[in-house]
C-alpha cells in the first residue's frame, strides 16, 4: 500500500469538482447502485466555499484522495463546530477514519470551538460506534438521522 499524508485545506482552497469526486467515489464504494441522498453539486460548491477539508492522499500525489473529514469551524458566536462529511474508501484500511475526525476535533479545538455536532444516519451503527468511541453523544433524534454532539 501506498504511504498517505493527511493534507488540511482550508475554504476556498478546494475545487467543488475535487470534492464531488471525493463525494461520488465514496458513495460509490459503499452504496454502488442507489441514488445519493442529496445533490452533490450544491453540496460540493457550499463545501468547497464553506468547509475545513482533510483530505488523506497518496504521499507522492495530491490527487488521490483515500479519505477525507469535511466540515465548518466558523461560527464564532455559537462555537459550535459541523463535520457534514467523513468518509474512506474501503480500501484505504482501518485507522484512516480515526486521523481524520481527530485533525478535524484539534482543528475545532485551536479555533476556539466548544462543541462539535454532526448527523448520522440511525441505520448505521458502524459509524454511531465509530463516533461514540471519539465521545461524541447522541443528542436528538432527527426521523432517519440522530444529531450528535462531543464538547471540547
């Protein structure tokens, strides 16, 4: 396996298309065949104008992209942190996931951030485990999703 290096991106500093293709290929890898829940366009512009982006790349070539944690933390007011989206190709191994919510939680934690909110679907109790591990709590059901939530 190729060595990764997680590399921070900060908003504005990713192509929407960079992360529609993240979006799409992560979508792909774990729900080939059905449709995506949302539409990737607007979602990948907001994100890319919006977000803090992690993405895990090959060490020799940035575009490769094998994981990556995208979110905001920027409301100043609130100090609440978002992750809108995490994600690994299945063949990138285990412990990727946990690299990229832990840069994203010190990235929350250096901007001053008390808490850090994210939507899970209930069905998948993979990623609620993966969550709970990092402390983060359930907060409110939401019908097919639940609103999580770690203080800082």
């Amino acid at each position: 396996m190729k060595e990764i290096r997680i590399k921070h991106y900060s908003p504005a500093e990713v192509s929407p298309i960079r992360i529609r293709e993240f979006l799409l290929a992560i979508h792909e890898d774990y729900h080939a065949g059905e449709p995506c829940d949302y539409d990737p366009v607007p979602y990948s512009e907001k994100l890319a104008q919006f977000a803090d982006c992690y993405f895990a790349v090959d060490c020799e070539s940035d575009s490769v992209v094998h994981g990556g944690v995208l979110g905001y933390c920027n409301d100043l007011k609130s100090r609440v942190a978002y992750i809108s989206f995490i994600g690994r190709l299945k063949s990138a191994g285990a412990g990727l996931g946990s690299q990229l919510i832990q840069r994203f939680i010190d990235l929350a934690r250096e901007r001053g951030m008390n808490r850090i909110r994210l939507e899970v679907a209930k069905s998948n109790e993979r990623a609620r485990g993966f969550y709970d591990k990092f402390g983060f709590m359930f907060v409110e059901d939401r019908g097919v999703k639940l609103l999580m939530e770690k203080c800082l």
